[in-house]
C-alpha cells in the first residue's frame, strides 16, 4: 500500500481518488474550492456502487470503507505529506498549474513523485527544478474507474525511475499504462479522437450530415470493429495493399485545423451544452445528470465484461 494524495477533486479528482483507493491505496484528496471537496465523497460513492453492483469491487468496498480509503482534507501540506506518489488534476491552465507546482516543491516529501493527469498541456516547463527529475505525466481518460488507459510521459529531466515507479503502481491496480519516450502532446488516444472531431464538425458545419448519422455510422460501423482490432490490427485485415491504394485514391481533404464550429457555437448559445443541462446535440428528457452518468456507466461496465470475456485479436 502506498499513500497517495490526489490534488483537485473535479470531475477527474474524485474519480482518481476513487480508482487509488479501489486500488489498495491510502489516498489524502484535496481542492481549493470547499464545495467541490464537500461534494466528493457522494460522487465517489455513486461510482463506487455502480462498480459493486457490476461485480467489479467487491461488495465489503462501502460507503464506510470509502470514508476511511479516501480522507478529504482542505490543507494542501496535510494532504502531500508522506504521500510517495502527488497527483495533480487542477484547472487545465498553465498559470494555475506553474502555481501549484511552485507550492509542491516546498510541501512534497523530498523523494514524492509528482504524476500530473494534463490533457494537453506539456508542463514540464512550469515545473520547478527541485521537482524536474520526479515528475511525470499520467493521463487518464474519463471516468478513470472504467477507461483503463493511462498514458505515461518523461519530461526532459525525469529520472527513469520515477516513470517505472508510476507505471507499476498503475498496472498493479489492473490499468493499461502506456509508456512514451518523451512528451507526446495529445498522446495517441486524444490525438485520434482531435483528428476525427476535426472531421465531425466540419460534416456538421457543412450541413452534409446529421449528428444521428453520425453515431449511427460510428456505432453501427467504426464501433463493431476498433475494440477487438484497434486500428491497427484492422488494417492487416483488411489488407495492406487496399490501404496503400486508399492513400493513392484519396477522395477528399482532410479538414484544416479551425479554432471553432458554427454548429457547436449556436447549441451553446441555445443553451444545449451537454447531458448536465439536458440536452446538447441531442435531447436526454428529464432524467437527472447523475442517473444518465449512472446509466451509461452500467451500459460501459456490462461492455467491458463482455469485451473481457471476448478478448481482443492477439498477433499469433
Ligand atoms: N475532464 C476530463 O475528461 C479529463 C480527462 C483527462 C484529463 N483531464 C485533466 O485533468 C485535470 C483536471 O480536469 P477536470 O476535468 O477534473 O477539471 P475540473 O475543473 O472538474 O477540476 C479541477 C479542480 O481543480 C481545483 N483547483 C484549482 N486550483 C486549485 C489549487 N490551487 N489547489 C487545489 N485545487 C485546485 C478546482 O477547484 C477544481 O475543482 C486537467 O488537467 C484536465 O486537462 C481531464
């Protein structure tokens, strides 16, 4: 068992704690936003039942377990201290993050590892020397207790070690590290999923087609196929001369990289932001928030039992 002290208890913090926790860890939370701290032992606690009632943690993994498994202490210094392993899940701005590593470096344990979950930012300019050599990216993807990837980056100062530290804690508890050689920015999985939203709002921007073709083609179609061959794997099945000659045959242009869609721009001015407020590109009636995210949660988890159960196409 290691400690663990997870700072920023958003929608990525909560859900970390949780996974450390789940994991066999002694995990310390923290947020500078009282309520958001105050709310996350309930988040915690919805996710971790979904788990239990899928048959994933086991069921002695309650409420009171939580209580005791993850502590919420306001006081950045109580939470980093005698933590092996700092991990940060703040705002995604760089101002806030350069600030927050300035107060770690004075507050970690001296040997501490700082582990920062950042989408896109490389922070490892905003690091200050004192923590260089002990601090590495490992990002997960949302919600972290059921998307197992985590992708691992070195900075260019990061001791091998501290990667090789993280990686195992992370496939210790059952997770997927990816290790990189050096920052990949966007990593592979945010990198896909950038190149084809490139694509999705310029259909959409174009009035070619309708969000509901959209999915309809990805679940129908992409869906079926990528969990069992990646896309690699898919590519030796479908032939690699055919592939060839589709880069030959290419029938269009690949969208330029724009700063912002027309079609999305209007549903946020209409108020459609998404399934919290009810509707975005799609309208989700008047369930509340926490039992569609309950919802898609138990659908996500008989998915991955299934998938498990299956096992992806393994080179021979
Ligand atoms: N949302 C996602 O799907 C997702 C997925 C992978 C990675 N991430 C990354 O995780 C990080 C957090 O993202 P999020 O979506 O959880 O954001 P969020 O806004 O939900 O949570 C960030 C939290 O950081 C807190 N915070 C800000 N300054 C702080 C400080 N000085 N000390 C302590 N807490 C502070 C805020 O109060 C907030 O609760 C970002 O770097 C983001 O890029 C997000």
């Amino acid at each position: 068992m290691t400690e663990i002290a997870v700072v920023g208890a958003g929608l990525m913090g909560h859900a970390l704690a949780l996974v450390f926790a789940i994991g066999g860890h002694k995990v310390r939370l923290t947020d500078n936003n009282p309520a958001t701290l105050e709310r996350a032992p309930g988040l915690m606690a919805t996710a971790l039942a979904t788990l239990t009632e899928a048959g994933e943690v086991d069921a002695s993994k309650d409420r009171q377990w939580l209580s005791t498994a993850v502590r919420c202490v306001p006081d950045l210094g109580e939470t980093v201290k005698g933590a092996t392993v700092v991990v940060e899940a703040v705002v995604e701005r760089p101002d806030i993050k350069r600030a927050v590593y300035g107060q770690l470096e004075t507050l970690m344990d001296p040997d501490a590892i700082l582990a920062s979950n950042t989408s896109n930012l490389d922070i490892f300019p905003l690091v200050p020397p004192g923590l260089e050599k002990r601090t590495v990216i490992a990002h997960w993807y949302t919600p972290p207790y059921l998307c197992d990837l985590v992708d691992l980056c070195p900075g260019p100062h990061t001791d091998p070690a501290a990667v090789a530290t993280v990686r195992d804690i992370v496939a210790a508890m059952g997770k997927v590290p990816v290790v990189f050689k050096q920052m990949v920015q966007g990593y592979v999985a945010n990198r896909l999923q950038a190149a084809m939203q490139l694509e999705v709002y310029r259909m959409l921007d174009e009035g070619l087609v309708t969000p509901k073709d959209i999915d309809d083609s990805v679940l129908h179609g992409l869906a079926l196929r990528i969990p069992i061959l990646g896309i690699m794997a898919k590519a030796d099945f479908t032939g690699l001369l055919l592939m060839q000659q589709g880069l030959k045959n290419r029938s269009y242009t690949p969208p330029e990289p724009r700063d912002r869609s027309e079609s999305l721009d209007a549903l946020i001015e209409a108020g459609r932001t998404g399934v919290m407020a009810g509707k975005g590109y799609f309208d989700w009636g008047d369930a509340s928030p926490e039992d569609l995210f309950r919802e898609r949660d138990r659908k996500l988890l008989a998915l991955k039992q299934a998938l498990r159960a299956i096992g992806p196409m393994e080179p021979k």
